[in-house]
C-alpha cells in the first residue's frame, strides 16, 4: 500500500485542505494518507478553533487513513523543531513512502537544493544568521536575511510561510536520512495569511477563524458554509452547542494570569521560550496593561490583545510571544524541551482515529514503526506524551462548562474510527 505522509493543523479542515489532500494523493500516487496533525496548541502559539478529536473526525471524512497526534513539545515551536517533529513521526511509523506540503512556490526543486546545503554547511549559516539577530532583527526576518545573505536574492521566496516550512520539512529529512520522498503542491487561490476571500469556495483558515469569532458564531458559520466541506460545518456546529467552540485565548486569561503573577521573574526565567529578558518585560507589562473592551469582542479578547500590544516589540513578533505564553500556560520548562531532548523524538505515536484502510496501516505499522504506536495511553508513559495529556487538560479549561470528563477526555478516549470495518 503506497503511502502518502501530510503534515496537518486543520484548524479548521476548508476546502482548501480538502484540494491539497487530493492533489498529495495524485501527484504521488499515493493508495492511502497519514496525518500527523497539531493536537491542542498549534505552531503559530494559539489554542486550536476546535479539540484534536473535532479536527481528526473532519480528516477522517475527508479521508485520510490515519491520523497522528504531533506532540505539543513540537506543535508550538518554531519552523525548526515543528517540522523536525512532524517528519520524525511520519518516519518513525515506518511505512510512510513519501511526503507531499503545500507551498507558495510549488516547486521542489530550489527548496530540495537550499535544504542540502543547509544541512551542509550549517555553521557558516548560523553564524550569518546570528549578526543579523545582533542587529537587533527578529527571528524571521534575521532568518531570511541570512538567507539572501548567503545564496542571494532567491532566498527572499522564504518569506512566505509554507515555503519556509517546506525548506524545514526536507532538513528533517536529510537529518533523519530518511527514505520517505518529498513533494510540493501550490498553494491554492488564498494565502496563509489571508483575512477576506477573493474567491466563492477557497478561503484561508485565518479567515475562517475571524468569522467564526466575530461574536456571532451561528451567523459566522453560515458564512463559512460556502468555503468547508459540510462535515466541517456539521462538527463546528455540534462542538459550539457543547460550549466547546470557537476557542481562542481570550478563553485562558484568568489562568495565563495566575501562571504570570504568581511566578517571580526568575522562575519565568526557567520556562521555554523565555528568553533575553523576556521574563523582566512580561512583568514590566503588566504595569501598563488596560484591556479596552472595544477592541475584542469579549473582555477576555480585549485583555489578551491589550497584553500582547504592550509586550510587542521589533525584536520578539507576536508569535514569538504566543509561543512563550503556551509555554507558560502549560508550565513547559526550558530543562524539558533542550535540544537534545527534540532531536531524540517523541519516542511514540499516538493515534487519534483511523478508517478501514487505516486499521490495516496501523497494522503494518505496529510490526515496522521504530516506538511505541499508541491507543491507548499506557500505564508508563515517556515524557512528551504527559506533557500531551496535561496540555489537554489546560486545554479543555476554555470550554463553556469544563467538566471532570474533558479535563481527563484523554486517558479514555480511544482512537476514532471512521468506515466499516
């Protein structure tokens, strides 16, 4: 069965993904499709629209045969470690034949040849990388400075999002000397970042999420039903009347809050992502922090807008800042999330839920994968899968009427199935 790895957030699942999905599909050749998707917090440092399971169900349908949970030891790093993680779960199952992700180029030639040397030749990149960052840069635009620095003017195409994730996609590759074959599709009528829709069916999931938060939700779905498929619709639905819908970080102020004050600066020090200082400014921050209700549509909105406004500096993005406030929110410490501990992987796979072809790749799976393949969680569990559970939990926080049952939805919540077996 010739397999077809997809590296996912779905947050959430449009018509974009769906186009992407069968595109990966054609262009490899591909029999069957595995997701490694974001569980509950993703790379840009945000709380997912909707939970892992709501996501995994709108893939399922869509028809993917499996999908993975990427832990969130790598879901909310950086383009590195993300895509390291990612590709480091799609090899590790062990029956992954090749790799397809959208891009702004559509082309896998110029990333291939850029990824090769990076991986060649990374001292001399990273020390290009670190003048730029001493000129005060932050870490995205010191990225693709270095980069123009070092091969020319066609390192500026690593301005776009997807193609930076791409070029990060095949270092892991060539890191992991991996067998898995790597592919590239155009990114298809709207860009990541994109806030409105120029076109009747394909809109972003940025776009998406700023209707469906608008403060009007049964108005903002009927306006998304022209651009996600009808399952999508159908789960958005069922997950906003169970109060577990749409959720943002206005949902997780008054706990972010606590984890702020209740920590000295040095014990900030100590979280992942806090770094140069970061911990002094948080707390400087809160001096001058006056949310404006009119600003949001709900005062926890307003509040963590108003937050980010006065932490924002030239230097440190507002996803840089998310990140960090993931870190702290969940208490994920610089000593959990060294260097060495990612490049070692996970040391699992968790399955979120599986089709009637999926049943049989998991099958194949748990005779080739290089660790554990997980449904259920087990009794001894390695340390990014507590960390997964805990994040959960955090998680589970932000609906309407938290209850016992989500804040432990994951030690008995097995895998989806979607098809006849």
């Amino acid at each position: 069965m010739k397999t077809v790895g997809l590296i996912v957030e779905y947050n959430p699942l449009h018509n974009g993904h769906v186009y992407h999905f069968e595109q990966s599909k054609a262009v490899t050749g591909a029999d069957a499709a595995i997701a490694v998707m974001s569980g509950h917090w993703l790379q840009r440092g945000e709380p997912a629209l909707v939970n892992k399971w709501a996501r995994a169900e709108m893939a399922l349908r869509m028809g993917a045969d499996v999908v993975l949970e990427l832990p969130v030891a790598y879901s909310s790093q950086a383009a590195e470690w993300f895509a390291y993680g990612a590709v480091r779960v799609l090899n590790d199952c062990g029956v992954v034949d090749s790799l397809c992700f959208g891009s702004e180029s559509g082309s896998i030639d110029w990333l291939s040849g850029l990824a090769e040397r990076l991986y060649i030749e990374q001292d001399d990149f990273q020390q290009r990388l670190a003048r730029r960052l001493e000129e005060g840069m932050n870490y995205p635009a010191a990225y693709s400075a270095a980069i123009r620095d070092w091969v020319g003017e066609e390192g500026g195409r690593l301005n776009e999002p997807n193609n930076t994730l791409g070029l990060h996609y095949l270092i892991a590759l060539r890191r992991l000397n991996s067998p898995i074959i790597p592919a590239t599709i155009a990114r298809h009528k709207a860009g990541y970042h994109d806030r409105n829709a120029s076109d009747a069916h394909i809109a972003s999931a940025t776009a998406i999420r700023q209707w469906l938060g608008s403060g009007r939700q049964k108005a903002g779905l009927e306006k998304i039903r022209s651009y996600v498929p009808s399952y999508t619709l159908e789960i958005l639905l069922r997950e906003l009347e169970a109060g577990r819908a749409p959720i943002s970080w206005g949902r997780y102020m008054q706990p972010l809050l606590n984890q702020i004050v209740t920590r000295s600066a040095d014990e900030l020090r100590l979280i992942h992502e806090v770094s140069e200082g970061l911990e002094h400014r948080i707390k400087r921050c809160l001096a001058g922090w006056r949310p404006d209700k009119s600003e949001a549509s709900t005062v926890g909105e307003a509040a963590f807008e108003a937050l980010i406004e006065q932490m924002k500096t030239k230097r440190y993005t507002r996803t840089k800042l998310q990140r960090m406030l993931v870190r702290i929110l969940l208490n994920h410490r610089k000593a959990q999330l060294t260097r060495e501990s990612l490049a070692g992987g996970p040391g699992y796979i968790r399955v979120l839920g599986f089709s009637a072809k999926g049943r049989l790749l998991l099958q194949r799976m748990k005779k080739k994968a290089a660790c554990p393949v997980l449904v259920k969680i087990p009794g001894e569990r390695p340390p990014f899968l507590e960390m997964d559970i805990q994040a959960a939990g955090a998680y589970s926080l932000g609906y309407s009427q938290p209850s016992s049952a989500e804040l432990l939805r994951d030690y008995y919540q097995a895998p989806l199935r979607i098809g006849s077996e």
